[in-house]
C-alpha cells in the first residue's frame, strides 16, 4: 500500500489540480482515476486576425461515489463550469457499479482500476487489488453482439432519415439522424473501451470517442459548417418533440444527412478493423492452447 495523502502527486498543472480540489470538495468521491489524456491543437489563419495557435488538454476521468444515484451529468456540468483551461469529460458510477459483471462491461471498469490513474481517494490509500482475469473470447462475443445491435437500431433509425427527408419531414429527419449518430457512438465505445454508455449528448460522446480515434470527433468538428450541423442535430432531440415552431430548412437537413452518412461508413470501418484485431488475437491465444496440449 501507498499513502497519497488523499491527492496522488501527479504531474499535473496547478490549474488542473485546484479544480480537481474543487471538484472533490463539492462532490465528496471516493476515487477520481484519469484513463486518458489528450491534446489538441487549433491553427487560426483569417484576414480578419493575426494568426493563432491554441493548445487544449482533455482530461477523461472515471469518477467513483458511494452511493447508487448516478450523479455523472451534475459533474460533468460543474466541470464545464469550473474548468476552462481545457476540457475534462466525466464518466461517475457508484462502487457497487465496478463491482459488477459483464452487464456493466467490468473489462472497462477493470482496465480503468488497474491502468489508470489514479488521482484521487478518499482514504489516502492506493490499494493493488487482484486483476479479474481477461477472457479475450468472452470480450469477443459481447463485441460482437453489442455492435450487431447498435448497428441494426442505427441502420432502421437511417432508413427511417431517409423516408422522412423524402416526404419532406425536415425535422424528423435530423431527429432521426441524430439517433443514428449517438447509437453508432455507443457501439464503438463498447467495441473499444468495453463500456456500456447510456449518455444522449452527441459532443460528449464524440469527444468519449476520441480516446481510441479522433476521426469521429474531427468528422463533426473539422469544419465551422461541419460543428455548427453538430449542434443543429444536438438541439432536435429535445426541441423537434417539444418546440412548436421548430423547424429546419430542407438544405440544413441534406447536408446533415450526408454528413452522417459519411460519419456511418467511417464507425463501420473502424469496427470492422477493430473487431478483426480481436479476432486475430483470440486465434493466437487458441493456437497457443492447442500447441501447450
């Protein structure tokens, strides 16, 4: 065991530290682990402003509470708040969740514990506790299954876009398409990370995707016209059921749908390659057995 002093002397900027103070002060967590760290860059090159260059850290954190009540958007919305220096995304679960099995993806939980960092605990102790074993198979199959699902709800939800758009039903259409781009999101997740998302806001979960590629988040953000059809789609999950005078314009519309199109082959042929990496190591492994026989 290692004495932390509650806070892990983490090599960290001051400004990313007070807000991590901050943060425990209001919410009292048991374990703040970071599970990933990225950068990004921006280059400004306008005839209206001399050229820019802005850097930004985004810090991923898997935040761990004592009791069951899921408190993750509270903290996400008070890290937006509260730290503006770069971009933290939060995932918050009770401990009971991590003690879990395979229904809340433990191979995630499990790979955050023992991999990450840790940051933060309560009781100042960093505790080793013995790493449930990987069954790259089980991995495998659960993979599969979550990404057959997710695809087939994304492929109706698109179909539903299309004939929608067809009969002029503008703002259906992006609703649609907007459920087409969160359940490709969360297939990936689960295809990559092992975790089971049930988050409905697109950004957060393009941005949960940048930890294992940056080609969804940038598919959506490259562009000023590309972030802003992002948003539009955002804003109709909410205000295409319940706004009365909410509409979209039928060129908004088309172009959303071809940007999700291209966003659809992009998480097919990213899945795809990942799936056939776990299959390529799960036919080691067997080999490997058969050879020990």
């Amino acid at each position: 065991m290692e004495t932390l002093n509650q806070f892990a002397k983490a090599k960290k900027p001051l400004h990313f530290m007070a807000f991590l103070e901050k943060l425990v002060a209001q919410f009292k967590p048991l374990q703040v682990y970071q599970y990933a760290q990225l950068g990004q860059q921006w280059q400004t090159e306008s005839v209206f402003c001399n050229p820019q260059q802005k850097e930004e850290e985004i810090y991923y954190l898997l935040i761990v509470t004592e009791g069951s009540t899921r408190i993750e958007n509270g903290i996400q919305d008070f890290a937006n708040q509260h730290y503006t220096e770069g971009k933290v995304v939060v995932l918050a679960h009770g401990q009971a969740t991590l003690k879990q099995s395979p229904r809340m993806c433990n191979d995630f939980f499990n790979a955050v514990q023992h991999r990450g960092l840790l940051l933060y605990s309560a009781d100042g102790i960093l505790q080793s506790t013995a790493v449930e074993t990987f069954n790259l198979q089980s991995h495998l199959d659960r993979a599969q299954s979550n990404w057959r699902h997710r695809y087939n709800m994304a492929n109706g939800f698109l179909k539903a876009a299309d004939t929608a758009f067809d009969n002029g039903f503008y703002n259906v259409c992006v609703f649609l398409l907007h459920q087409v781009v969160e359940q490709f999101c969360i297939g990936m997740i689960w295809v990559f990370m092992g975790y089971r998302s049930d988050m409905h806001n697109l950004r957060r979960l393009l941005y949960l995707c940048a930890c294992f590629s940056k080609q969804p988040l940038k598919h959506f953000t490259a562009t000023p016209e590309n972030d802003s059809l992002l948003t539009l789609m955002m804003e109709s999950y909410s205000c295409a059921r319940y706004k009365n005078d909410y509409t979209v314009l039928d060129t908004h519309a088309d172009k959303l749908y071809s940007l999700v199109y291209d966003f659809v082959q992009l998480s097919k042929e990213l899945c795809k390659n990942k799936l056939m990496e776990f299959e390529a190591a799960v036919a080691v492994v067997k080999e490997k057995e058969v050879a020990n026989d």
